[in-house]
C-alpha cells in the first residue's frame, strides 16, 4: 500500500522550501556551511598529506586524492550557496 493508495498526495508528506520560515531557512543555511567548512578542512589536509609525504604517493592514495579534489570543490561551493 502507497500512500497514494491511502488518498495522501505528495504535498501532503513532503515539506517544500517554500514551506519553511525564514529562521529555519537561515538555521540549514549556517548548518550547511558549518559542515562545508568541516568537508573542505578534511580535503585540504588530505591533499597536503598527498604533497608533504612522498611516500603516499601510491596509486590507491591518488584515487583518495582525486575523490578529495573533487569534494573540495563541491562543498567549496556549496558553503557560498543557500541549501534551500
């Protein structure tokens, strides 16, 4: 059984952006910039372990590297960006 099946529209059990006040809006934006800032720390450390250490340089180090670039730069610019 669905909840569809059950009378209940999509409307009725999913809360949209548009729903929330403007302080629940401004509390998920400072979250998310919160934990944006713990993701790009973690990447820079990763990379700079990768360009200090020689000996890492391996290539299942350069896969974690590469998936560091990469979640650097999304939540790079996911912190500038309302998540609403």
């Amino acid at each position: 059984v669905t909840r569809r099946d059950r009378g209940l529209e999509a409307s009725d059990w999913t809360m949209g952006a548009k729903q929330l006040s403007e302080a629940d809006q401004e509390t998920l934006t400072v979250i998310n910039q919160v934990f944006s800032a713990f993701s790009v720390c973690g990447s820079a450390i990763i990379i700079t372990s990768y360009v200090l250490f020689p000996s890492l340089r391996k290539f299942s180090y350069k896969l974690v590297l590469f998936l560091s670039l990469s979640d650097l730069f999304n939540q790079g610019s996911s912190f500038f960006g309302n998540p609403t």
